[in-house]
C-alpha cells in the first residue's frame, strides 16, 4: 500500500537486489538465532516484506503483543515442539504406520496448542491480535486422550490398550514366573550335587543359564549354549527352563503383533486429523517466529511507531540495527538520525566528505522501512511516524557486474532505467553516490535529469552525491532539501549528526592538507580547476563552519540559561527561607519585648508592696495589667474571626456560584430532552447526608421548612430548596 487513502491494499514485491543492498539477510540471520525451534528457524530466515496491509498490521501487532508480554505477569507459555513433518507425511499415506516416539510428539505438540488457545482466551484483552489468530486453530482433547489410552509417559504401551494384549502380557508374566522357578528348583538340584562352577549361573542371549564344570556336563539335563574361553565350564539351559522359554518366544511374538495391530489402529484413528496436525505445526512455528521477532526487538529496544496512511514519514532517533547491536556488543557508541519525509519535502540530497556516516543514513531508512514492512519492530523514537511504500528501490555500494562484463557506470545506467520505469508516486527511492563512474560533469549532468523525473512523479527519495550541480538542484526544486553530515571545523572529525537545509562541502583541500599532502601541491591542484567551484565549495565549507560555531553557541547558551534560571529559583528559594526567618525573629523579638515590659511593670509592683506593704494596690495594678493583655488578646482574635467570615464568604460565594451554574445547566437539559417519568423522590429528613444535583459536594441537613433545607457543609451552612437535593446517605437509625 502507498502512503494514501486513495490507493488499494496490495504493496508489490520488493526487489531481491533492495533486500541484498540493504543486507536485509543479516537482520533474518540474527532473528533467527532467538528462535527454539528448527521449522521456525528456517521460517524467520524466508521472511519477506508482506504485499497485503492487513496480513502487515497482523504481524507486527503479534510481534508488538509478544513483546510486551516480557513486562506483565502474564507470560506466554512455552511453545517449544518437535516437528512432526515426518508422521504428517505418514498421515497423508495409506497402510501406514507412525512409531511410538511420533505419537508421543502428536500428544505434546496438540497439549502446547491446547495451552496457547485457552491462554490466549483467558487473556484476550492483553493479547488480542493473538487471541484472533488462535482463535482460528480448533482445540480438541480427543488427540491426547486418544494417545494417552494407549502410550504411557514412559513411552511404552499400556497393557490395557487392548483386551487381547492385556491376556497375552498375563500370560507372559505367568511363564516367566515358572522359568524362574524351574531354574531355581534346577540350580538348588545341581548345586547339591556340586556340578557348578562357583559361578553357579550366567546370563546367555538373554537366557538364565547353569554354569556346569566341563567334567560334570553330562549328568545335567538341558541344551549347551556355550563355553568359557578356557573350556572349563559349560553353560547349559535345563529342560524345564527350556519348554517355558519356547512357550515365552511365541508370547512375545504374540505381543509383538498385537502392539502393531494396536499402532496402526491408532495411526487410522490420526489420520482425518491431518489438516489439524498440520495447522498446529504451522501455529507453534510462527509463535517461534513472532518470540523471536519480539525477543530481536528487547535487545536493540525497539518499538511500534505509529503507522499513517498519509505521505508522511518521520523517523526520530533511528538507529542502524545491525550497527547499533555490533557497537552494543564493543561497547562503542552508536549515533542515532532523525529524518523526516513529506510531500512538501519528498526528495533529501546529503552531501559532504566520505566516512561522514552519509550511506548509513541512507541505509538506516531503507532496512528500517523493511524491516517494518516485513512485521518486525524498529529502534526508533516512540514519537516516530512511518508509511507504507509500494516499492523501495536502492543502487548503493560496488555495482560492477563481471557476469555480464559490465562497468559500475554501464550497471548504474541499467539500474537508472529499471528506477524510471518502476519509479512513481509509492516509491521510496535510496541511490548512494548518485550520477558516479562517468566524467562528472556529463555523469552529474544525466544524474540530475534523472532527479528532475523522480521529482516530477511525486517518488519520496534520499541521495548522497559530491556533485554541485545535484546540490544545486536540491536548492531550486520547491519540495527538495539539501542536508549534510555534520563535521567538526577544527578536527575534520565526523559527528554523524545529519543536518538539513544546507549542502555540504566535501572538504577536499582540507581533508588532503590534515593528512600531510604538502600545501604547494593543494595550491597547483587548486589552479587546476574553475576558480567559481573552488569558491562554491569553499562557501559551502564556510558555511558549514559557521554551523558547527553557532551549535557550540547555541549549546553553551542553553546551557547557560539553564545553571541561570537554577541559581535564580536556588536564590528565590533562599530569599524566602531567609523572609520566613525573619519574620519568626521579630515575631520572637516583639514576644521578648513584650515580656520584658510585663516584667518590669510586675518587678515595680512588687517593690512598691515590699516597701509599702499594701495589698489593695498591688491587686488593683495586677488586675489593670491583665485587663490591658486581655483587650490585646480580644483584638487579635475579633481580627483572626474576621479573616476566617471573610474566607467563609468567599467559599459561600464560589458554593452559590457553583450552584447557579447547576441550575442553569439542569434547566438546559431539562429543555432538551424528551420527558420521562419521573422517579419517586425519597422523602429528605434532618441528619440525611445529602448534595446538590451534579455537585460533588456532601453536605448534612440541620433542619427542614417550608420545602426549605439548612444544608451544613462543616464550615458553613446554605438554604437551599428540598427539590434541587439527592439523598446521598439516609440517617442512621
């Protein structure tokens, strides 16, 4: 599908050379490690992108489910198996028979998808895109119970599989019982007569035997079944022993063919659950390949980024799978990119100096479009946007063709045609040094026309080129950008930062003179060339200089301003802690004044008593002192009371307001809709627990009159009509 509503369902085949170019193989092989099991082992490394949308959306929102089972305490259960490829072909063929090491494989492979069903049933709200595909697999018991009648967990049959072979093992047991009694009424015989070696017995082909001394062979009754090495004793079976093993041989036989008779019967009974079989093969391996999807995309921390149906895609911090596990692994540092596609800026022309980090940008779009395309999750930013492309088109790398004894120039050419007839409005197209392997100005000359024709049909594109001219060209076209690789202007070092709206110089001089080349050699090779294109890419350079200062710039700026607005809010916070200390010392400070002014006048008292010994006016100073304290006190309190009304109003006021809004909002809904019978009103009484219709507020009424209710919200009280209350709690009796 195309990034548009306008356009069907099916996306086409994406070319074998884009999946080679992008070494797509790679990311399968390192998918494929996570997997358990062979089958889906060999599926993981077949995964293609899908041509259907909605078979797309399947997959990644299975691989997305499996994914976020790792954080939740639901976890999948095991869905390890072994294959069953060869009893489904032995199904499919008459006159058949499985062994018992292929049933016991059927009854484990049925039970894991019977888990799986009932497990994802349980959890259909975590699991839904799960669920629907289980839901699509039939679960029966009859498989297992089946199996289970006949083959014990120990792989052997169960004597009651059948009646007949339940006989025949008793009857086997009763003859071995009467071989091992004949033999020890044997042994005890000939020990006594002290025929035996001190051996006494032996075990040959399976067979309880005496050990008789060479001497004595002919006094013990039986067959010789052999000899020692030294010819001193013979092994000898007795008679009796020997008639009960001939009754055993034919037993066994018996046993044997009832075993086959019970294994084909049981085979019979498979065989209409083939097509079953095979489904239950089918849903365990892409399970494996949807874990191993889900487990490749824990390790590199990738995710779903939303998925549009518009012209719109918008990658943020997106990193190179297979380079971002690589420098995991080396404990190196990998750079993510943000690039950013739209109608209005389809086509991105990356310049600058080589081992910039400019073809992996490039590739880091192409595998990641892949990638999702193919139902796999990609190391990007949450916040990230992508589309769907019909075609993705790619010529990056060495396309020199020695089977067809063609140049890299006459291979690109070839490419170029194929991209003209296949480019168009659902194209992503990625071209690596476009326009290279002729003379450049001729090669960048037909390059740029055949940039002008992806421009025209609308085709979303990324280029990398040192060409001027496409540069150039980049800068003209409305709905094109120039971008570049970021470099450091005094170490010439890479930042792998990708930069848009500017070209970027290639920095030849500069990159020859770091390297030792001697300076009168740049200057020859300078004057060799048209003066305007020195000039251009010096300008270019410039530029890019002058970028890379104003980043510096920019950032200490930021950084400024970030330790300047936190000393602002440290010295905000010290000033109040400070005004807050402050305040508690004149607090302090007045109280002690206070205090010492109340001592003084109390020490003046006593003094005045010590000296004059008069009672009446020393009660009457005492009794003026605390009348003058208390009016004090009075004041302070009569202007805390006032605070408190003044908030009380104002709370009364916001309580009023509210109720206004309620009624107005009541009668508006009233008007609107269609009458209905009313519900009879409980009838409110003093202490019910009551609020305000559609107010969260909870209120107790005091008292009740005249259809009027005293409603008590704790600090303050409201009159208010009986028929706008609810009954929240009635009174407890």
């Amino acid at each position: 599908m195309r990034c548009s509503n306008a356009v069907g369902k099916t996306m086409n085949k994406i070319h074998k050379k884009t999946l080679q170019d992008l070494e797509f193989s790679k990311v399968l092989e390192q998918v494929a490690e996570f997997c358990s099991t062979e089958l889906g082992k060999e599926q993981a490394l077949k995964i293609t992108p899908f041509q259907k949308k909605e078979k797309l959306m399947i997959s990644l929102h299975q691989t997305n489910e499996y994914l976020a089972s790792f954080d939740n305490n639901n976890t999948i259960p095991n869905h390890y198996f072994d294959a069953i490829s060869k009893e489904i072909q032995l199904l499919g063929i008459e006159n058949t028979l499985i062994e018992i090491e292929g049933f016991r494989k059927i009854a484990s492979i049925s039970a894991t998808v019977n888990s799986h069903i009932l497990f994802y049933k349980k959890f259909e709200e975590y699991y839904p895109t799960l669920h629907a595909t289980a839901q699509e697999i039939e679960l029966t018991k009859e498989i297992i119970q089946k199996i289970d009648a006949v083959i014990d967990r120990f792989g052997e049959i169960k004597d009651g599989a059948s009646e007949a072979l339940y006989n025949i093992r008793k009857q086997i047991g009763q003859v071995r019982s009467k071989i091992n009694q004949s033999f020890a009424s044997a042994l005890s015989s000939y020990t006594s007569a002290g025929v035996l070696d001190d051996i006494k017995e032996t075990v040959i082909d399976n067979r309880r035997v005496l050990a008789v001394k060479a001497m004595y062979r002919k006094r013990v009754k039986g067959s010789i079944m052999g000899n020692s090495k030294t010819g001193s004793i013979v092994y000898i079976e007795p008679d009796a022993t020997q008639k009960y093993n001939r009754e055993l041989n034919n037993l066994e036989y018996e046993e044997k063919e009832e075993v086959q008779k019970i294994l084909k019967e049981l085979t019979n009974f498979l065989r209409p659950f083939l097509p079953l079989l095979v489904d239950y093969q089918s849903f365990l391996s892409l399970i494996d390949v949807v874990a191993a999807k889900a487990k490749y995309a824990e390790q590199m921390q990738a995710l779903l980024p939303k998925i549009t149906d518009e012209r719109h895609f918008n990658i943020i911090e997106a990193y190179h799978p297979l380079l971002y596990l690589t420098n995991k692994e080396k404990g190196e540092k990998t750079y993510p990119q943000s690039i950013t596609l739209y109608q209005e800026n389809r086509i991105i022309v990356i310049s600058g100096p080589n081992a910039g980090g400019k073809s992996i940008t490039l590739k880091t779009v192409g595998l990641l479009q892949l990638m999702l395309q193919s139902g796999m999750l990609v190391p990007v930013h949450e916040r990230s946007e992508m589309c769907l492309f019909d075609r993705i088109l790619t010529d990056i790398g060495d396309n020199q063709s020695i089977e067809n004894h063609l140049s890299t120039y006459s291979y690109r050419l070839k490419n170029m045609n194929y991209f003209l007839r296949k480019c168009n409005k659902g194209t992503l197209f990625l071209i690596d040094e476009f326009g290279t392997g002729s003379d450049p100005e001729l090669g960048g000359a037909l390059a740029e026309t055949f940039l002008e024709v992806f421009y025209e049909r609308e085709a979303f594109g990324i280029i990398t080129t040192h060409y001027a001219n496409l540069k150039m060209l980049a800068n003209e076209l409305p709905h094109a950008t120039n971008a570049n690789m970021m470099f450091d202007s005094r170490t010439l070092e890479p930042v792998f930062r990708l930069i848009l709206g500017e070209a970027g110089s290639s920095f030849t001089f500069e990159v020859a003179q770091k390297n030792g080349i001697p300076y009168s050699l740049i200057n020859r090779a300078k004057k060799k060339i048209e003066r305007g294109k020195v000039r251009f890419d010096a300008t270019i350079a410039k530029l890019q200089k002058q970028r890379s200062k104003m980043e510096k710039t920019s950032t200490q700026l930021k950084e400024e301003e970030v330790k300047t607005r936190d000393e602002a809010k440290r010295l905000e916070e010290l000033n109040s802690k400070i005004k807050t200390k402050l305040e508690s010392y004149q607090q302090l400070y007045d109280h002690n004044q206070r205090m010492i002014y109340l001592g003084n006048k109390i020490n003046d008292i006593a003094e005045k008593y010590f000296i004059k010994k008069k009672k009446r006016p020393l009660i009457s100073e005492f009794l003026r002192i605390v009348e003058t304290e208390n009016s004090k006190r009075k004041r302070e309190k009569a202007s805390v009371k006032k605070k408190e009304r003044a908030k009380k109003k104002a709370v009364e006021a916001e309580v009023q307001k509210e109720v206004k809004v309620i009624r107005q909002k009541k009668k508006k809904e009233i008007a609107a809709k269609p009458k209905a019978p009313e519900k009879p009103k409980p009838v409110l009484k003093i202490g019910d627990r009551v609020r305000l219709t559609d107010s969260k507020s909870v209120g107790s009424i005091d008292s009740i009159e005249k259809n009027k209710a005293v409603v008590n919200y704790g600090i303050f009280t409201t009159n208010v009509s009986i028929d706008q209350l609810e009954l929240v709690e009635a009174k407890k009796k």
